[in-house]
C-alpha cells in the first residue's frame, strides 16, 4: 500500500513548478528584449559618431573604427540571440552586448584623456540602456554597475598620472556613476517585483478559470434537468396556445409560418395547419412593405410592435382590418421567431366609427348651441351683422400667426387655435344681463352705468365657469370663461375689472382685446368700411402697443393685417332686421328713462 503524499509535499511541488514556469517566463522576455538591447546598443555606438566629430575631430577616424567594430559584434549577438529558439543563452548574449559597449567607451575615454573626457556619460546611458530593457534582478544590476565602477576606476587610476585634480574629477565622475547604479537597481527591484505580482494574478485568474470550468459543467447537468422540466412546460403551452380567442401565430423574419393556434387556423386558413407557408399569402401586396418592417424591426433589433393596422384576407378570401402586436420569441438564449397576435377589428371599427360620428354631432350641436346664445349679447348690444364671424376669424389668424413664435410654439397648438376660435364669441355673452336701456342709449352715461355695463365682463365669465363645470371642464369653455372676464384689462393695469397686468392677463384674453379693438375701429367706427378705415385703425393699434394692448402681439397683427382687412370685407357689416327693431326700442327705452330723470330732477 503506498503512502499517502502530504499535503505540505503538494504544495512544495506546486510551488516548484510555479517557480520554474515563472523563470521560464522571464527567459523568453529576455529573449525578446535582448533584440532591442543589441540593435539600441549598435545604433547609438553609430550615432555618438558625430559627437566625436565635434569634439575629438583628430580621434574621429580611431573612434569610427571601434565603434563600427561594436556595432558588428552587436549585429553577431542578435543573429546568436535569432537561433537561440529556447531562450538558455539570452542573459550570456545581452551582457556580452553590453560588456563590448563598455569596452569601447573605456578605450576612448582612455584615448580623450581619462577623466577629462565627457564620455563617462555613454557609461551611464549604456548601463542605463541595457538594465531599463533587459529584464534584471536588482542583484544581477548592481553586479553590472559593480563591474562598469571597477573598469572605469582601473582604465582612469591605472592608464593615468596621479594628481590632486585628477583625483577630484575621478571622484566626481564616480559619484555620478554609482548613483546611477543604484536608482537602476531600485527600478530593477521594483520591476521584478511588479513581475513576479503579475505573474501571480494571472496564476490565480487561471487556477480560478479552471475552478469556473468545473462549475460550468455542473450547470450543464442542471440544464439538461431544466430542459426536461421545460419541454413538459412547453407542452402545457401549446394547450394554453391553442386556448387563445385571438389568433396567434410564430413567423421567421422571413416571414413563414412556423407555428399557428386554431382560432388562426379556423379564421384564415378555413381550419388548414399553415405550417411552412408564408404570411404574405393571406395579406394583399400593398401591405407587404409594412409587414416586412415589422418582422425586421422585431428580429434585428427586439423592437415590439404594438396595434399595428394591417388588412388580412380570411378564409372566404374577404379582407378584414386586423390589428398585429408582434415580438421576439426566445428561447434559451436562441430567436424561435416572431410571435404576432391577431385581432379582428371589424366590430371594435363599426362601434369606432359610431362613436366619432356621434361626437361629431355632439360638438357641432354644442358649437351651434353656444354660437346661438352668443348671438343674444349682439341683440343687446347693437352690434353691425356678422360681429362674431369678424371676431373669431381674428383670433384665428392672430392665433395662427403667434403659432411660430418660438416662445409660444408649445402653447399655440392646433387644439389652441380651433378653441379661441370658437370661445372668442362668447367674449361679450354677459351683456344679455344688462338693460336695454343701458346698451343702446343715445344719451350719455352717469358714472353708476358704465360700471353697470362693466359687470357684463363678471357676469359672463361666471355663466361660462358654471357651463364648463356642468360639462366636466373639458372643451373650449375653459378659455371662453378667460376671455369672458379679462378681454378688457390693459397691458399697462388701467383695464377692469381687476386691473392686471402685462402677462398676468391670460394670452386669449389679450388676443381677444387686439381684435376687438380692430372691430370696434372699422365697424364700429360710423364709417363704411374701407382701406382708409382699415389704415386708420392699423395705426391706432399700432400706438396701443405697451399702454392698452401686448407689444408681440401688435407686432403679429402687423403681419397679418391685410388677412384681417381681407375678413372685414368677406363679413360686410351691415344691420340686420332684427336689431333695428331692437334699437329702435332701445332708444325708446332710454328716452323713457332720461324723461324720468329729467323730471326727478326738477320736480
């Protein structure tokens, strides 16, 4: 029976083995590295050259001579180094490279000198070069500065006379060298620390990847299990598919049919499994372009689709209008298909069309409703013949102007326009409570009745408040109650009833105002309408701008103002019938009421 190994025996091996492999690492980054050593090594022996040219012009040739010399036996090192395929000689190669360079600057500096020569430098940057790409122990560094120090002290104290200034500059120069020496060697002990921590990592990362591997195969047991367990499901979802009242049916992107259930199958297929056959077959050409869209928004880019309208032919061959929800089928991380539900939409159409018709009819009674009651304050007014068309064609195009305003973009919607269009005539419906006699008198006002008539303003917007309530608030009345209450405030706070101010009156109510003071200065002026009418009034606006009315909004009537002189004469304002007879009992009334004055007064 053989021995159990202990544990602390694997570890040792495991620690061996790491070792070994690490050393074996390093030896190849050697290798690598060693090609940059001799071919950096040979280039700068070469490109020192012209610095000798410049200092030592007479040793130029003798030293061209060595350093050409080092260059090809830097040349031999790297074609050594090329057939060194196992990496055993790459330390050998690279500090013979070095060694050579060092030779060759320790006889020139030998021939410059000793230490006068600045060449002491090329040690340093040689020594600098070879440790910075060659991967060296601290150890291994601080033996080659030892032996550069050695060499350079021998070639100085043993080729030169001795003095107390040679001495000095030795000394100098050694001190430089050693400190090179010894900032390389702490760069090589930080290196080969940071080597041996990444080698480390990525021990760990693949001790923990082979870890991952086994884990991985236990979950390929559990998904087997899962997959059993899953295909039972998907039987249950075939009876549940089957159960479905709409249809629903599995494409391709490219459109054939995988799977259907039988509410599909009975609608279009008069019962058929369609399995195999394409989709574009039960839809007319015109939607293929569509449908293709779909299925590639579905299974390019998981985009759903939602209500989508398309026409589908059914099993008697008569298209109905369908709605198609679409999304991506998956399963196990792998597309199945397109899964589209389909819906007859030829009831829910019929009820659809029903209901718009109905509210259609609704709002037009509505419309009709209010432009009635709206024509009961011209009767108490006076007003010349279609005021209200004039009015609402105003705010219209004053609305529609406004709309490209950047400021007012987001306000001044379709939905904004079609509402002041019909709201602006309600602007005035609070006069139906003031008395006749009030309204159309020739006879000039007290003080007590022109406030009497101002409360028209409270009035209608306290009717309209109480429309819009009994009909849930929604609709245009909301702006007709805005308009009713504050169409005569001023821009500069002298309006009524509640004298605000510049933007603190409600944008209809001012658009309201603009076009009333319009009306009120073509129509109303007891001229025949006409250019000159029209011209007068623009200028007057014009100097209302800032005082009575809002500046942007003089400014927009200025470039409409010729649609607006285009709807004054499209809507003539003569006098009907029916508010002759009511002037002329208004001015009735007020002769009755003055008589009584008069004679309150003098009796």
């Amino acid at each position: 029976m053989q021995d159990a190994v202990p544990a602390s025996g694997i570890k040792e091996n495991s620690t061996v083995n790491t070792m070994e492999s690490y050393q074996q690492e390093v030896r190849a980054l050697h290798h690598r590295r060693v090609n940059y050593i001799v071919l950096g090594g040979g280039l700068l022996m070469l490109l020192f050259a012209f610095l000798d040219y410049l200092i030592v012009p007479e040793l130029f040739s003798e030293f061209f001579i060595y350093r050409l010399g080092a260059a090809l036996f830097g040349i031999a090192l790297y074609a050594a180094n090329y057939h060194d395929i196992k990496s055993n000689y790459s330390f050998v190669i690279g500090f013979c490279g070095y060694l050579v360079v060092m030779v060759v600057i320790m006889v020139m500096i030998f021939r410059m000198g000793g230490t006068s020569s600045p060449y002491y430098v090329g040690l340093i940057i040689s020594v600098t070069l070879y440790v910075t790409l060659a991967p060296l122990t601290m150890i291994q560094t601080l033996v080659c500065g030892l032996i550069l120090i050695v060499c350079y002290f021998s070639t100085i104290r043993l080729g030169l006379p001795s003095s107390p200034l040679y001495s000095v500059e030795l000394f100098s120069n050694l001190f430089f060298i050693i400190c090179f020496v010894l900032i390389i060697a702490t760069q090589s002990w930080a290196d080969t620390a940071a080597r041996r921590s990444e080698y480390r990592l990525r021990e760990e990362e693949r001790s923990e990847a082979d870890e991952l591997s086994q884990r991985v195969k236990g979950l390929e047991l559990e998904v087997e299990k899962r997959s059993m367990e899953q295909e039972i499901m998907e039987e249950r979802y075939r009876l549940l598919f089957d159960q479905i009242a709409d249809g629903v049916v599995v494409v391709n992107p490219g459109g054939l049919i995988v799977q259907s259930n039988i509410a599909f199958n009975e609608q279009f297929c008069a019962g058929r499994n369609l399995a195999g056959a394409s989709f574009f077959d039960i839809s007319p050409e015109e939607e293929h372009k569509g449908l293709k869209e779909i299925f590639l928004a579905i299974s390019s880019r998981g985009i759903p689709v939602s209500a989508g309208r398309f026409s589908l032919y059914n099993k008697s061959g008569t298209l109905l209008d369908v709605e198609i929800n679409g999304s991506l089928l998956e399963r196990r991380d792998e597309v199945v298909g397109i899964l589209l539900i389909i819906r007859d939409l030829t009831i829910r159409k019929e009820m659809e069309e029903k209901l718009k018709e109905s509210l259609e009819i609704k709002k037009k009674t509505e419309v009709s409703a209010i432009l009635v009651l709206a024509k009961l304050s011209e009767f108490k007014d006076l007003t010349p013949a279609n005021h209200l068309e004039r009015i609402r064609e105003y705010c219209k195009l004053l609305a529609m102007e406004l709309s490209g305003y950047e400021e007012l973009g987001e306000v001044m919607t379709s939905n904004y326009i079609e509402d002041i269009y019909h709201a602006s005539i309600l602007h005035d419906i609070g006069k139906v409570a003031i008395p006749d006699e009030y309204m159309a008198g020739d006879a000039p006002l007290e003080e007590y009745e022109k406030d009497y008539i101002r409360r028209h303003t409270l009035i209608g917007g306290d009717v309209i408040k109480e429309m819009a309530a009994e009909g849930g608030g929604g609709g245009f009345l909301p702006m007709a109650k805005h308009i009713a209450y504050f169409h005569h405030e001023r821009w500069d706070s002298k309006g009524y009833p509640y004298g605000l101010a510049g933007r603190e009156i409600p944008l209809a109510a001012r658009i309201m105002a603009l076009a009333d003071y319009y009306e009120e200065r073509t129509v109303g002026s007891g001229q025949e309408p006409g250019r000159d009418v029209h011209r007068r009034a623009v200028d007057y606006i014009i100097s209302c701008s800032g005082t009575m009315l809002d500046p942007m909004l003089v400014d927009g009537f200025v470039n409409v103002q010729e649609s607006f002189y285009q709807v004054l004469t499209s809507f003539p304002a003569g006098t009907s019938d029916a508010v002759e007879m009511m002037a002329m009992r208004s001015r009735a009334q007020s002769a009755s009421v003055k008589g009584e004055k008069e004679f309150h007064q003098h009796t």
